[in-house]
C-alpha cells in the first residue's frame, strides 16, 4: 500500500487540510486531494504488510500506529527506537519510509501524525486502521467505525466532526 500525506488547499479558508491518500503499489495519489479522516486501512491478523509513506508536504512529518504492538522501528514516532542504531526517522519533504508490521491481533485502532501536532493533527492526518482475523471482511455499508475530530485548524480548536462531517445525515 501507498499512503501518500499530502496538502489540499482551500479545505479550511485559509489553511490547508493535511492528510492522507491510500493507494496501492500501482497508483499515484491525486493531487491537491486529502480525505479526512484518512482512508480506513485494513489488514489481517498475522498476515505482513508494508505501508509505503510518501510525504508531498512542506515540513517534516511521520505515521504513528496507535495501540497496535510494532517493533519500534516502525512505530511511527521519531528519534524513538528499541534497538541502537534502529531509530525512527523523521519523514522529510519528498522524502518516504516505508512502515513494515505483521499485525498480532485483530481490532480497531487509529494512525495519525505525531509531528507538528498543532497544524497537522488538527488539519486532519488520521485515520482508522482495522485488523481483521483472517477470512474475516470489511464491509463499510454494515461494519461503522466513529472517529471524533475538531474541525480544522482554527485559534479555538474549531467545531467537532464526527467522521469529518459538521452534520450526521439523519
């Protein structure tokens, strides 16, 4: 999988929304473009996958994979390592690093930046990752994950969004 970060002008007036596009290996990202939250990543429990970060913007950023247990290498938080010399890097500008992991149980989890967290959080880099047990399917008109977000970057904090929207479709 690629998961491209990248900017989409205009989203939040005079801000721009950060996030995330999910492609395969195939497939380049449409530019200018961001889903917020980010594309809901499925994998299957003990089954290897790298994901390919593929940053397209100006400052230095990074994928963490909240509440799942990775070597630390591939974490997602930088400068943090359990091995010496085996240290997160940072994702620069243009710059990739592919997140390699073998998901050891199944369950909804999220990933999300875990730099510039002021701008880039708030702006909209995360997402749901959910695991599945193998054999299972994910089936999105049937199976609901919620996430809980401000709505952009704003001096206050913004609205709250449910799923990246202001109103629920009754």
């Amino acid at each position: 999988l690629n998961l491209y970060v990248q900017e989409q002008s205009g989203r939040f007036g005079p801000h721009p929304a950060l996030g995330y596009q999910l492609t395969d290996s195939h497939t380049q990202a449409q530019p200018n473009t961001v889903s917020i939250p980010g594309p809901t990543i499925v994998l299957t429990r003990d089954e290897p996958a790298s994901i390919n970060i593929i940053s397209r913007i100006k400052e230095p950023t990074c994928v963490h994979w909240h509440g799942i247990e990775l070597d630390s290498y591939f974490d997602g938080v930088p400068g943090w390592g359990g091995h010496p010399g085996s240290v997160t890097p940072v994702i620069g500008p243009g710059e990739s690093f592919v997140a390699e992991m073998t998901p050891p149980r199944a369950g909804t989890f999220i990933y999300h930046t875990h730099s510039h967290d002021d701008r880039q959080l708030v702006s909209g880099m995360y997402g749901a990752l959910l695991v599945l047990e193998p054999g299972q399917r994910y089936e999105p008109n049937r199976d609901r994950l919620l996430i809980l977000s401000t709505a952009g970057p704003t001096p206050r904090g913004g609205r709250r969004r449910v799923d990246g929207r202001l109103h629920l479709d009754p």
